[in-house]
C-alpha cells in the first residue's frame, strides 16, 4: 500500500527521562543513554524510519528536505555519523546488518516512486527493476519482496534473490502488507479489502510456498513473527485497541489480544489498558507484570512501530499511558528481566501529532532509535 507523508515539528521532551527503579541493579541493567538525536526541517516520509537490528544503523527516508529541495535516503551509524546518502530517492529499508539497502526512485520525470533499488551500504547499486510499489527486505538481505498494483487493479507480490532474478511472484485481491520471520526463512502477507473490512493473512515460505492462510474478521495488520515461524502475531488494524490475535506455525490460533512475539518465540508480550503482561512460550504461564497502561493503538498509524522487543524479549519498549495521571503519552522502555521501568515524558503538543512516533531495537536490546514529533533520538540501554 502506497505510504503516506507528514510534516515535522519542532519537538523536545518535556523535563527529564526517570528511571524508576523496581528490583536489584545488576551488570547490564536499564541505563538509557542518549548517544545522538537528529531534526529534520522537511517532511519524513511514514514508515520511512528503520534500524539495522545487528548493526545498528539508522536509516530515514526525507521528501522535499533541506535546501535543496530534493528527496533522500539516509545512513547514520551508531554515533550519529551519517555514512550514506541518496538523492532522488525515498522509502530505503536496510538489512539487519545493515549491508543491504533497498530504496524507491522515479523511472520517468513524471512517474511516482516506481523503481527499486538494491545496493550495499557503501552505495554500490547491484540491481534496479522498475515494480512500483512498496518494497521489503529480509533480515539477512537477500530477498527482495515488492508488493504493487498490477493492471487489473489487483495487488502483485513479488520476490526476488539477491541477483535480481524473480523468485515466484502472486496476484492477491486485496492490499498487502509483508514481514519477515527473524531467521529470513518465512513471510507473512497481511492484506485487507481496502474498503476497511475484513482482512487476511498467509504465511509463505521464502521460496513462496504458501503455508496457510487465515480470515480476519477486518484489516490486519503483522505486528510480530518470531524464528521459523513458530509464532506470528496479528493486530486488528480497524478497532485499534486491544484487539488481536497470534497465531502457530500451523495457523492455528494460541492467543487473543493484542501482543507481541520475542524474535526466538519463547516469550508473549501482552499489552493491557493498564499493564503489560509477559508470558513463557508454549505453557502461557505469566512471568511478570508491568505497570506501564496500554498501547495508544487509536492514536498511532497501525503500520508504524509503536513498540519494538529485543531478541528474547529481556526489552520492551513502547508508547503507552504515563504513571503521572496529567500525562497520556509517555514512552517507556522495561527490563522484563530486572524488573525496572524507564519512563519519558512526551506528550505531544496536538493530539493527531502522536500518530507518527516509531520505536525499534536492536535484536540485542542494546540500542534503540525512536522517532518523535521531527526528531530521531538514538539511545544506548545498557
């Protein structure tokens, strides 16, 4: 589905970000550590924020920024260094180790964003096709999948190996939207009729075997997938809320509400109007509690990242209800494992503002970038 833009606002947290500290101290406890933040005068495009999960690096797609008045695509490292640059060029995303690029130019003057790119880090460009469409990349970057509209008006899904060649390719009758498993070995398509009514899901192997695929009573919208497949959880991207559902690698559903999935499948992370619930895999016994109130769902896009998880959920980071009763938008990030909350005030000036405020971690949980009202802030956890 074509992605929307938005402009930046000058933004900064209101007073100080406070650790409250619930259990012992421990080597590599919760320390957030601000390492860099970035402004942007121009707009950034939505969903145009990623991070390179192993690597670290932060990439950001930009249209019409800065005084040239042309789009890019953005690299920055781990130090706020910028490392790469593209002109004439939007909606890049990165591989976790941040050695794959992929990003969408124009292929005529007066065409929209129609060809894909596929190139290292460094900028060396290794193949184009002219799809059309939004673009994914897998984990390790070697699959390129591009969903766009085909002739009919049908949606096309199609993949490609890290040579360009076409791997298999689908026609779906409904807008689609993709996410990788973290070993890069399945995708999940969750699609919707684009009349905001029901919705599906499919789980496909990498070679395009189509596994299973599930109804959804409206749109649906991936929020997880962890190793193998083994879980895959779903939002219902019209009521917003809490809402959901997850579910096994034989399309058989072993959760309702709204979750997430540690990346090696062995943790839930529930999110409640009033705390946030972490569950052991397969057994769902509940391992611990946070009081940390629910994920805004109605207030953010639900195709952007309103929480993130580290690799065997030992982080959580995300936005939700302020424990100070004056505050509705706070961000928060836990230690599931020390039981610690790290808490920032970042209520936004206009309540449509809060719509456009992503989180991502590395798969390790030691860096997370956030991206709030215009501004990127880069952090060091632990």
């Amino acid at each position: 589905m074509r992605k929307k833009i938005f402009m930046l606002v000058m933004f900064t947290f209101l007073g100080t970000t406070t650790l409250l500290a619930m259990g012992r101290r421990v080597e590599g406890a919760l320390n957030p550590t601000l390492l860099w933040e970035k402004e942007f005068d121009g707009v950034v495009v939505d969903e145009g924020v990623n991070l390179a999960r192993i690597s670290g690096d932060a990439i950001v797609s930009l249209k019409k920024s800065g005084a040239e008045q042309i789009d890019r695509v953005l690299i920055f490292n781990t130090t706020g260094q910028l490392v790469q640059e593209w002109k004439n060029a939007c909606y890049g995303r990165i591989s976790d180790d941040g050695n794959k690029v992929i990003y969408l130019t124009p292929y005529s003057a007066d065409s929209f964003y129609d060809k894909v790119h596929y190139a290292t880090k460094d900028g060396q460009e290794i193949w184009w096709k002219h799809l059309g469409g939004d673009a994914y990349i897998s984990p390790d970057g070697n699959l390129v999948v591009d969903a766009s509209t085909a002739i009919d008006s049908t949606q096309l899904i199609e993949a490609y190996d890290a040579t360009g060649k076409q791997i298999w390719s689908y026609k779906l009758e409904e807008s689609i939207d993709v996410i990788f498993s973290p070993d890069s070995g399945y995708l999940a398509v969750g699609g919707n009729d684009g009349a905001g009514g029901s919705g599906t899901v499919r789980l496909y192997e990498k070679s395009g075997h189509l596994l299973w695929k599930a109804a959804q009573e409206s749109i649906s919208v991936i929020s997880s997938m962890s190793e193998g497949a083994s879980y895959i959880s779903v939002l219902d991207g019209s009521r917003l809320l809490h809402s959901g559902v997850v579910y096994n690698k034989g399309g058989n559903v072993t959760f309702k509400g709204a979750a997430d999935i540690s990346e090696d499948g062995r943790k839930l992370i529930a999110y409640g109007r009033d705390s946030v619930s972490i569950y052991n895999l397969p057994e769902k016994a509940v391992l611990g509690k946070f009081p940390v109130g629910f994920i805004r769902f109605s207030e953010f896009n639900p195709m952007c990242r309103s929480a993130a998880t580290s690799y065997g959920g030992e982080y959580v980071a995300l936005f939700g209800k302020g424990t100070d009763t004056h505050s509705h938008s706070n961000f928060f990030v836990i230690g599931t494992e020390t039981n610690e909350i790290w808490e920032a005030e970042i209520e936004p000036e206009r309540e449509s503002e809060s719509g456009f405020m992503q989180v991502f971690l590395t798969r390790d949980g030691k860096y997370m970038l956030l991206q709030a009202k215009g501004k990127l802030y880069y952090y060091q956890l632990y």
